[in-house]
C-alpha cells in the first residue's frame, strides 16, 4: 500500500518553491493548496515526507545556483564590454592623434596643396585672360554709349574714322593746343607742391642738364598672360645711373593676380590705381576699393600708391577733387600734343588746367576766352601728360598702342622721340596694353631695339612715373654719377622661400610653396596674405574676411607650358639645356623666359650654376634646386622629412601593440 502511495505521489510534479508564480493564486486556491497538503502528508509514511521535503530543498538550491551563475555571466560580459570600449577608444585617440601628425606633415611638405586647377579649367582660365588682353588692346571694353572704344588710334574727325571699331574719334579729335589764356603765377607756385606749366625744364635748369626721361606704362590686369610681356619688355635695361628700368603698371581688379602685382612691385615697379572694376566715370568707391585690395592682398603699402589713370581715359573735375581727398599725388589721363621746341613739361593743377580736356568733363577747370579764371583747383596734384605720337604732318596719330609694327613702328617711335629730345627735354612716353604685345610679338623687339638706340645719346632714363616725379619735386642736373633719383627694388635675403614677392632660395621663383593660390567661380588668384578671402573681392567688399586657407604647391597659372611640372619641388622644371637654348623661369614660376644669344652664346637663366665647361650641354636639372642656399634648403627638408617619418612610426608601432 505504502508502495502504490509512493509511486502515486512521484506521478505528481514537486511544490513550487515560495515566491513562486503559484504563490500569486487567488485565496481559494492557496486553501484548496493546504487542504490537499494536509491531506496528502496524513496519507503518506514518514520516510515519504522526507523525500519530498529533500526533493523540494534540492530543486530550490539548484534555482539559486542557475540564478547566481547568471548574474555573474551578465557581470562578466558587461566588464568585458567596458573593456572593449575603452580600447576601442584608446585605438581612436591613437588614430586621431595619428591623423593629426599626418596633416601637419601633409601641411609643412605641401602633399595636401598638390591639386591645382586641372587642365581643362586653366586652359579656360587662361583664354579668358588672353581673350581680355586682346579685348583692352583692340580698343574694346565695359563703357558708355558711343564713348565704348578707348582713346588709342587719334585721326582727325572724319566719316571713315567714325566707322572703324578700333576709333575712338570722340575723344581726340585733332592735334592738341595749349590754352593760350591759361595763367598761373610762378612767383608764389614753387616747387617742390606747385609747378606751372610750360615748355621749358622746370627750375631754370638748361636743356643739357635735363635727363631724357622715358616713361612705359601698363594698362588693366596684371597676370599670368600680361606678365611675360611686359617684364621682359624692359629686362635687362640698364639706366646710366646703374638702376634698372621700371615701368608703371595701372591695375584694375578684374582677373588680376594679386601675388604677381607684389612681385612687380618687389623688383622695383611702380604699382598704380586705375579703378576697381574699370568703369567711367570714376567714383570715390571705385578708387578706394582698388587701394585697399592691392594693400591687403598685394602687400603695397597705401603710401607707395600715388598715381591714378581714369579708365578709358574719362578724367573729369570731380575724379581730380576725389584723388586730392584720397591723397594721390599724381594723374595721367589727359593727353598733350608734342610740338617742336615748345612740348609742355608735368604740372600741378594749383592753378587749373593748360589744356583741353576732350575725354570726360573737365571745363570747370578751364579758364574762359574772355579772360575769366577758372576757380577749380587740385592743390598740389601733379598731371603728368600722356604725350600722344604724332604723323610727319604734325597731327595726333596715336596715344596708346600705335597700330604698327617693324620698320614703321620704328620709325614713328624715333621721330617722336626726337620731338622731346631734340626739343625741350619734356619726358616721351610709352603708353601700352599687354594685349598690343601679344598680338605682334616683334613689337617687343623693335622697342627694345628703340630703346637700346635712343639710349645712346646720353642723359636717357627709363623710369616709372613716381621715379620721375620724385625728380621734378625735386630737379636736379644730371651728373657723371646720375640725376638723383630713387633706385626702388628689393634685394632677396638668401634663405628658405618666405612669402615677399622675392626669390629667396634662388630657384627663380618668387614664393614658391608658401604663397597662397585662391579659387573663385570667376578669379583664381595668389596671395601672401595671412589666408584667402572667404569671397572674391569687389567694389563693395574690397578685402572679404582672409579666413580660407587656400591651397599650395600649385602649378603656375602660366602653366609648365615649356617644361614640366615637378610637384615634390613645387616648380616647373624648364627645357633645354645650361649653356645651350631652352627656357627660363619668371617670377611666377612659369617657363615663359627664352633664353637670349649674347655674343653668339646663350644666357644661363640667372639660377643656374656659374660657368663651367664641365657644363657645357648639360641638361638644366638645376634648374629644380637653384644655387646652393636652395640646395641647403633641399637638405633641411629632407631632415624634416626623416625626423616626421620617425615620429609616425613610433605612433603606428603603439597603436599595433595595443591590438
């Protein structure tokens, strides 16, 4: 009997331990619960009752064992997440810092600052700028109604003038006259701020004491297409006083390259305004603007701009009143007719103008027929006259860019000149558009044959407008050791490339891998400024916040056109060889130099070694390391380089060993 109870009892599953979900029953069932206990425990043996008891104990003891098993399994696995996740975050801190050495590594040897404009878009980049030049060289541009053309072919009014694009017939008419009731009074305008005018040297001096002053002049845009030209023009040109030649460049905004304005100005060339945005007239704005641009982004001290030329040639009475306010020193706008023996010399407009003024509006300035003085003046502003070319009979035939070439251009020069020199020593002038140049290439040989001609007779200077200023403030005979006047120019400091418009390292290139290269949709442009602008310049914001980095180690604009581009130099390696044909570098950076015959053997570029016969046909390979302080710089790079190598090693050796 007490068999079948205990096998009866085993048939029924053991009680649930207290807390159990059979413990939340109702209170019929937890009675109905106790009832059946009793019941069976009155029914069962001694020996039975203690198995059940055992059978309960063990069942409670094996759920407490499978409890604390899994709470210590969940306490494992959440240390070994934390732990995970402090590694992983060790590893990225690692890599961060990593990342960080390899950035600056990337910024000091200019990995980062490799890509410049690809091919198509300089191609694009660079016919614009041509297109442009050809454009201001032609006669064309942003004007007004009938006045569209500059004043750069002068023919007397006719119908066959007024249908030729390249005409301006509006603006000079015929030859131009001296007023002839112009008065100023000599005994109280004196130098070095006032100056009448007239036909003779200023401060009594005689003629054969007065240099031959020879002023060349550049219009519009500075940049990769109007460089060339233009500096070479006058490379190599030496004045009797042992100072190189300058010209004066008269910049405007549009596709200018601002680090190739400061290079200009570095080697010693006058750097003036000619607006903003190249418009007539010529607002207060406009003027303003471009100064601050070319201070900011050119690095031109404001007191280094002193001279202004109205686009178009539109000066007017309220542009004179706006460059006084802005304390220019000087205009050239207004042109003057060279006449044998009675040309007019520069003067101040203390008493108003001498002249006619057919482009703008400058009547105020005139004096009446009647004998009325006009009460306008511009204390102190200097107008240095644009001296118009002249035909055999006398009448004007051209102020800027003279549609000629070879002989004939030749000849016209050399009559012209004699005009002055032959008469009363009044300055002759070169009045051009890079545009003239690079329509007819040999244009630049006849005026450097000029040039070297004319310079032959003695007492000939080829000067900015502010060199020959600086001498009619202050008129001085010229002497066996000169005339006085101011050598500009910087010297570079032989060492690593700093940004200052010079070339430091000697490699031929001015700032290269330090100077900024900025991107625009309408300009591309370099910089040595402390960053880009956030926006491209304008009329209205001149100088944009200089908080973009810009790029670096950028190909030339000009492009490696004769030569090849070697990124880990930042420079054009240019063909040919040392002492044989080939090319040079320009400022720039661009293979834009031909190397000249010079007694029947070709120039080295000025970077090259010194003469050597070992030399002789070897291929110009220097010309990627320059002399030897750039050699020296080559070698602390190369340290540099080694030194970061190490450092990235050591960094990718921990993060290895903390996998």
């Amino acid at each position: 009997m007490a068999q079948a109870v205990f096998v009866n009892l085993t048939a029924h599953p053991p009680p649930m331990p207290m807390g159990s979900s059979s413990d939340a029953g109702d209170s019929s069932s937890s009675a109905h619960a106790r009832s059946h206990k009793s019941t069976s425990e009155s029914a069962m043996g001694p020996r039975t009752v203690v198995e059940t008891h055992a059978t309960t104990v063990a069942a409670n003891v094996s759920d407490a064992t499978a409890k604390s098993k899994f709470k210590t399994t969940g306490f494992t696995r959440a240390t070994t997440t934390a732990r995970s996740i402090t590694d992983a975050l060790s590893i990225l801190m690692i890599l961060a810092i990593l990342a960080l050495f390899l950035a600056i590594g990337l910024y000091l040897f200019g990995v980062a600052y490799a890509k410049g404009l690809d091919a198509n878009d300089a191609a694009e980049y660079l016919a614009k700028l041509r297109a442009t030049a050809d454009e201001h060289a032609a006669g064309c541009g942003t004007g007004i109604g009938t006045s569209r053309t500059a004043a750069f072919l002068i023919e007397p009014e006719n119908a066959g003038a007024r249908g030729r694009r390249q005409i301006n017939v509006a603006a000079y008419l015929s030859k131009r006259a001296t007023v002839p009731w112009y008065t100023c009074d000599s005994t109280t305008c004196k130098l070095p701020n006032c100056q009448c005018a007239q036909n003779r040297p200023p401060a009594g001096l005689d003629l054969s004491q007065v240099p031959q002053f020879i002023t060349i002049t550049f219009d519009d845009a500075v940049n990769a297409v109007t460089y060339a030209p233009t500096v070479q023009l006058l490379q190599g040109i030496t004045n009797p006083d042992g100072c190189g030649a300058k010209a004066t460049y008269f910049v405007s905004a549009q596709y200018t390259d601002w680090h190739a304005v400061q290079t200009l100005y570095a080697a010693g060339h006058e750097i003036a305004d000619h607006t903003f945005s190249h418009v007539a007239p010529s607002t207060k704005d406009e003027i303003s603007s471009l100064v601050e641009t070319l201070s900011a982004l050119a690095m031109i001290p404001r007191s280094a701009i002193q001279g202004f030329r109205a686009p178009f040639l539109k000066i007017t009475t309220t542009t004179l009143d706006t460059l006084r306010t802005l304390n220019f020193s000087y205009d050239s706008s207004i042109g003057v007719t060279p006449v044998a023996g009675k040309t007019l010399w520069p003067f101040t407009l203390d008493a108003g103008l001498p002249v006619t003024c057919k482009v703008g509006d400058c009547s105020e300035a005139i004096s009446k027929p009647d004998g009325t003085h006009s009460n306008w003046s511009a204390p102190g502003i200097w107008e240095l006259p644009m001296y118009t070319l002249v035909a055999p009979d006398g009448n004007d035939f051209a102020i800027m860019d003279p549609p000629l070439s070879g002989a004939n251009l030749m000849d016209v020069l050399e009559r012209n000149f004699d005009l002055h020199y032959s008469g009363s020593r009044a300055p002759f002038g070169l009045y051009l558009h890079a545009g003239w140049l690079l329509g007819d290439p040999t244009r630049s040989d006849t005026v450097r044959a000029f040039l070297d001609k004319v310079r032959q007779r003695g007492n000939v200077y080829v000067v900015s407008n502010v060199q020959m200023l600086a001498w009619l403030r202050n008129p001085r005979p010229v002497s066996s050791t000169g005339a006085g006047l101011p050598c500009p120019g910087s010297t570079a400091a032989r060492g690593p490339e700093v940004c200052d418009g010079l070339d430091n390292d000697g490699n031929g290139a001015a700032d290269d891998g330090v100077m900024r290269t900025c991107r625009y949709p309408t300009a591309v442009f370099g910089t040595c400024a402390a960053g880009c602008p956030v926006r491209a310049p304008s009329v209205t914001e001149p100088v944009p916040p200089l908080t973009d980095p810009g790029t670096k180690c950028v190909e030339p604009m000009g492009t490696c056109v004769n030569g090849d581009w070697d990124a880990t130099k930042c420079l054009c390696k240019c063909n040919g060889t040392v002492d044989g044909a080939g090319w040079c570098r320009d400022l720039l950076g661009s293979c834009s130099i031909a190397k000249r015959l010079v007694n029947g053997r070709y120039a080295r570029c000025a970077y090259d070694p010194a003469t050597s016969g070992k030399s002789a046909g070897k291929v110009n390979k220097d010309s990627a390391t320059g002399n030897a302080a750039a050699r020296v710089v080559d070698a602390m790079h190369g340290a540099m380089v080694a030194v970061f190598v190490a450092i990235v090693a050591v960094i990718l050796s921990v993060v290895v060993g903390s996998l």
